[in-house]
C-alpha cells in the first residue's frame, strides 16, 4: 500500500521544541510543502529569529542564517541583493517583528525587499517568558501587565498587515491563521502566493499567521484555541489586505 500522507522534503525529522498546543509546527508543515510543491528547496534560505523559532533551522532541509534580535530583514535583504536568485524568507514572531524589529520589517517593506516573511502572531512574547508584546490583546495579562494590559499606557495592540498595507509601495499582505482545520487550507494558499510572488521576483510578500501560546497565556491548549477565535479574530481579521495587482 502506496503512502498517502508523508513528511515533506523541506522538514526534517527532528523533534520540535515547541509546547503542546502550539502552532509553530503547523506553520512549519506549511512552509516545507509549498517549498516542496514550488520545488525550490535546493535554492531556499530561510532566517530564524530570536525568539520560540530561534530553533527553525534544525527542523528545515534548507539552508538557514540565524539573525539578531528583530534583524532578519535586514539580513534577508542583504543575502536577496547579492543572490537574488534565491528564495529567501523569515520567519518571525510578534516580539521580535513588531518590537524590536518593526523599523526592519518596516522599511523592508517600504524598499520593496523581493523576499517572504512569515509571521507568527501569538499575542504575546513566548520564548522570553510570557511580556506583554506590541500584539498583546487590552486586558491581556502577561508577565510585565500581570493586571492586564492598559491601553491608557501602552497604546492599542499593533495590527501589522494593516500598517504594512498602507505603504504606497507594491506588495502582497495577508493573515490568515491554522486554530481549525478550516482555515489551513487558507493559510497554506497565502503562504503559497507569498512564496510565488518572491519566485516571479514580483514584490515583498508578508503573511500573518495568528496562532496561540498555551503555556504563557495560561490555558490548555483547547481552551487556547477557543479563546483566539473568540479574541484575536475580531480585532486581527482574516485576508488578503494588499496585492502587488491592486
């Protein structure tokens, strides 16, 4: 009997690191396949960051660069322009896109940096110990907002593929995220786009992911789920916000 389901080429079968409940590993799957279908393994570079995929690169079979903390633009931009002909993209947390990189990621953007980045949106700093993120929802409690975070001092949550969109610049911006079956057909289907669109050296491309933390939200990973449907949907909505065709 033929193999119906296997691990794609791109993923490697190293043992993850992440939490239960977490969805890192759903996004990996993702990105592995669309490397596999698109075949462009063999001239993919990817740029882990710092933060809970600072370990990306033992569970991919392409090649990695680790950046500092919120760089991985900037060294995809560098790697891009002396070898724009390969398929380089990062993969980023909310910590280190938003915060600490957001001018990076920002003026990537804006410079119309031919490369992906794929951004995990939990909502709250995971690796470091559960800190309140530029992402974290009002109310929110997280280790430096134990009573929830207050818009009055810290602003509202950043809703990234909404800033980015808003560069005159060409490029293609969307969220999606992998908390049900339902919707990882759709997130797989932008990461794809994403990936094509850097193929057809056409613009910057960005997809969004929201995803959850069960173990610095303090939830089990169900009620995790439950609880970014419920919360993070609403205010980070699901789509394409920008096409290098609109």
């Amino acid at each position: 009997m033929g193999k119906t389901f296997s691990r794609p080429e791109a993923l490697s079968d190293a043992h993850t690191h992440y939490c239960p409940g977490c969805t890192h590993g759903i996004v990996h799957r993702l990105v592995a396949e669309v490397i596999d279908e698109l075949g462009i393994r063999g001239r993919t570079v990817g740029i882990a960051p710092v933060g809970c995929a600072v370990l990306a690169y033992n569970y991919f079979t392409c090649d990695f660069q680790e950046a500092a903390h919120g760089r991985a633009p900037a060294m995809a931009t560098g790697i891009k322009r002396v070898r724009p002909d390969l398929m380089v993209f990062t993969y980023q947390g909310d910590g280190d896109l938003a915060s600490i990189g957001m001018g990076e990621i920002v003026h990537a953007a804006n410079r119309g940096e031919k490369f992906t980045t794929i951004f995990i949106n939990n909502a709250i700093y995971g690796m470091t110990g559960g800190q309140m993120a530029p992402t974290t929802m009002p109310g929110q409690r997280a280790t430096t907002a134990p009573a929830g975070r207050d818009v009055e001092k810290t602003g509202m949550p950043m809703r990234m593929c909404e800033l980015l969109s808003s560069l005159a610049t060409p490029g293609y911006i969307a969220r999606e995220t992998v908390l049900k079956p339902k919707y990882i057909n759709k997130a797989k289907k932008a990461i794809k786009k994403a990936f094509e669109f850097q193929k057809e050296n056409r613009c910057f491309s960005f997809v969004e992911i929201v995803s959850t933390c069960p173990t610095n939200w303090g939830m089990t990973p169900l009620d995790a789920m439950k609880w970014a449907e419920d919360t993070l949907l609403p205010y980070y909505p699901l789509g394409e916000f920008k096409t290098p065709d609109a």
